[in-house]
C-alpha cells in the first residue's frame, strides 16, 4: 500500500486504473473534489498538483473551524486539506498534515512553496509518521481531521486511539471515509487495488462508531451517502468495476459501501484556542 501511494505521489496518477483519483474518481480530480463538496474558489487557491482525486468527502466543511485553531490531517497526501483549511484557521492558527509515505510529504512540502506564495500564509507544517503512531504531542490539537484515510489502517482501533490522544479537551474530530453497510465477499477484500483503492480495509459503519466511543470520544454522530459509491459508475471507474466484477450477480456496490461522515468531540473542561 505504501508503494502503491508513493508511486502515486511520483508520476500523479492514481491508483483506479491510471486515472487521477483512488475513491472513486472521475475523469479529473477538480470534478471529483466538486461532486463531494469543494467549492471552485477552494479548488482555485490550491497549490497545483495537490488535488490527486484521493477524496471521498469534505471533512473540512463538517470540521467547523475557526481563526486559530490548531488542525491536524490524517493521511495528507499532497496537501490537498491542510491547504483547504489554512485561510481557515488563518495567520493565528497552524495546519498539520502527517502522511506515512516519504514521496507524498516531500510532494506537499513542495506544494507548501507554492501555497505560500500564492497566500502569504505561512502555517502550513508536514510530518513524516504513521497514523497508529502520531508524531504529535497530547492534547495539542484542536480539530483532527481526514479524508478516506482511517479505512487502510491494519489498525483502526488505534488510530481512534492516538485522534483521542492528541486532542486537546473540548477537542473536535471530522472523518470522511468509505465505511461498509455489510461485509465485502473474500474476492474483493483481497484486491490489492481495492485496498489501494479505499475499499478492502474499509469496516462496518457501527464498527466505526464503536471504535470511537471506546477511544473515549462523544456527541458521535455519523451519516452516510451510499449515492455517492453508486454514482462511480457513471464515471467509468476503474476500480467500481473491479469491485463489480467480484459481486455476487445482480448486486452494486453501493449495496456494501458507503460514503461515510463522521463527527465527534473529546470531552473536557478544557477552552479551546
């Protein structure tokens, strides 16, 4: 799996049969960024090249951020978040992207050039580790978020672990991520590509919810938007058609994945910044 995102951050193609995204994409990824909620004026401002099509929602339009704020992206990639939410939290507050792969920080650290000088805003940051092991101090951060990331953790339990760990109290976490309504068949769990593609490691929707309430978050609330999974056969997705050709007859899959997004807070008497 790290191969197959370094090797998406080296020649930015994705991973769906060469085409620009990995959950879903359309034929480019401004219109796959569109059709799970950016707005243009978003797109336009990004540094070129940080949008790969790697989304599968929005999370910083869930994540209700202010000046100020310390936020923290699972999984950045290219950057393509942390550069979404920077005017947000503006020249007060700092976005922090850590990704497991050493070619898509390197990508983002390049791109961050580029944002700056388009900006003038310089708190941008990115990180190197995994997301099992944040190199983030504790109660450091006040909003945690991620985009189609979580789901290709061996892990998940302990990445709801360290997002607990690293909030600070009163703390606020906002997760976009393909989830599943019901198990996929052995088929379709093994597919390399699917696993690259967000798919294979993708768990129950409750299985989700569970994980977060035992990692000691609260006030979780999660929707889902199975249209979304559907509608990547009206783009000729590659990997919807992977997927599709390992169901059973007559089933999509939107009958087993969804587009899920999930919000929830650390609780505390902690006054966040």
């Amino acid at each position: 799996m790290r191969d197959g995102y370094a090797r998406i951050a080296s020649s930015g193609q994705g991973c769906c049969g060469g085409q620009t995204g990995c959950c879903g994409s359309p034929d480019t990824a401004d219109a796959l960024a569109k059709a799970v909620g950016y707005g243009k004026e978003e797109l336009s401002a990004l540094p070129e090249g940080a949008n790969m099509g790697l989304s599968c929602g929005n999370p910083t339009a869930i994540a209700g951020l202010t000046p100020g704020e310390v936020l923290l992206d699972l999984g950045s990639g290219g950057g393509f978040d942390v550069f979404i939410a920077a005017p947000r939290v503006g020249p007060a507050g700092r976005a922090v992207g850590v990704d497991m792969t050493p070619e898509m920080v390197a990508k983002a650290r390049r791109n961050a050039i580029a944002f700056y000088e388009r900006t003038g805003l310089d708190n941008v940051e990115f990180r190197l580790g995994e997301i099992e092991h944040l190199p983030v101090a504790d109660g450091s951060v006040d909003v945690v978020i991620s985009n189609c990331v979580i789901n290709l953790s061996p892990d998940k339990a302990q990445v709801w672990r360290e997002i607990a760990r690293v909030l600070r109290p009163r703390g606020r976490v906002a997760v976009s991520d393909l989830a599943l309504l019901q198990p996929l068949p052995e088929s379709v769990r093994e597919s390399v590509a699917a696993l690259v593609g967000c798919v294979a490691g993708a768990v129950l929707v409750e299985e989700t919810r569970s994980m977060a309430e035992h990692a000691g978050l609260a006030d979780i609330t999660v929707e889902v938007r199975s249209d979304y999974v559907d509608s990547m056969a009206t783009w000729n997705d590659a990997l919807y058609r992977t997927i599709l050709e390992n169901l059973p007859g007559g089933s999509t899959p939107g009958e087993y994945v969804t587009s899920m997004e999930l919000t929830a807070r650390k609780p505390g008497d902690g006054a966040q910044r």
